[in-house]
C-alpha cells in the first residue's frame, strides 16, 4: 500500500520534524510513505470569510497537481466522520482488500480545505470536534496510520 500524506505547509518546529521522522521511519515496514507538502498562504489576523475563501482557493490549486485519479482520497475535515483506532485500522484494512493500492490524506492549512477539494475525496474524516494546528495534525495522522497497520498485523500499541 502506498500512503500519501498532502499538507499545506511546512513543518517549522524541530519537534514535529521529528516526531514525522520516527513515524515515517516506523511505517517503512508497513507502507511505502510519501509526504508532499504545499505552500501555504499568509493568513492575516482576524481574516474576513471571503479572505478564507480567497487563501482556501488558492491552496486548493496548489493541492489538485497531487491528487491522483487511482487513488482514494480522504481529506481531514472538522465535520468529517469519527471512529476510533479499531475502526480507522479496519477502514485502511478494507480499502486494501478492496484492491485500493494508494491512499492520499490531505491536510488542510489554517483555514481548512477548499470546499473544492471536499467535493474530490471520496471521504472525509475528522479526529475530534476540536481544532488542531495543521503542523500538528500531520504528527497525530502519522501516529494512527502506524497503530492501525500495527492493529491489523496483529501487533501490540500502546492503548
């Protein structure tokens, strides 16, 4: 299976750097990995909706080269479906018996995704209600690929 993390952005703090790298690390026996990461859009303080819209639009253009046809895609999203560990390493296990071969997780900027590229995933799931720095959110992906590949093999996580 070929995982494929899309950020906007990029990784600034050390710590997340390296905490992308041991995840990274420990899913080679698992997955082959890639991380594509996009530029962000300055966003303002205190920015007006359609200066969202206007940063979530030119994001989206950025993250559409990478989107592939044969992939299934799923874009993380506040509103998007919730489950825990168990069912998100069922969800993966399924897509690969179901001869899904490339999974692509985006991961929006500040201001989210562009309803566009919601419109093109075929799934949209969220972590929690709560909102997460983007930087962070690539560590937390990251950390529960891993425990679901060790789930379905299997193997014992930490609960």
């Amino acid at each position: 299976m070929k995982i494929t993390i899309l950020a906007v952005g990029k990784l600034k703090e050390q710590y997340f750097t390296s905490a992308v790298q041991e995840y990274s690390k420990r899913l080679g026996r698992y997955c082959k990995l890639e991380i594509i990461e996009t530029a962000d859009e300055k966003t303002p303080d205190n920015a007006s909706t359609n200066e969202g819209n206007i940063i979530r639009a030119k994001e989206a253009g950025r993250l559409k080269k990478y989107i592939k046809d044969d992939a299934y895609v799923i874009a993380l999203a506040i509103n998007g479906k919730q489950m825990p560990s168990e069912g998100f390493a069922d969800k993966l296990d399924k897509l690969g018996i179901r001869g899904i071969s490339h999974i692509i997780f985006i991961i929006g900027g500040s201001t989210g995704l562009d309803s566009s590229i919601l419109e093109m995933a075929d799934e949209e799931i969220s972590f929690s209600l709560m909102t997460f720095p983007h930087q962070l959110m690539r560590v937390i992906l990251l950390e529960q690929v891993y425990r679901a590949y060790r789930i379905i093999n299997g193997e014992p996580y930490h609960k």
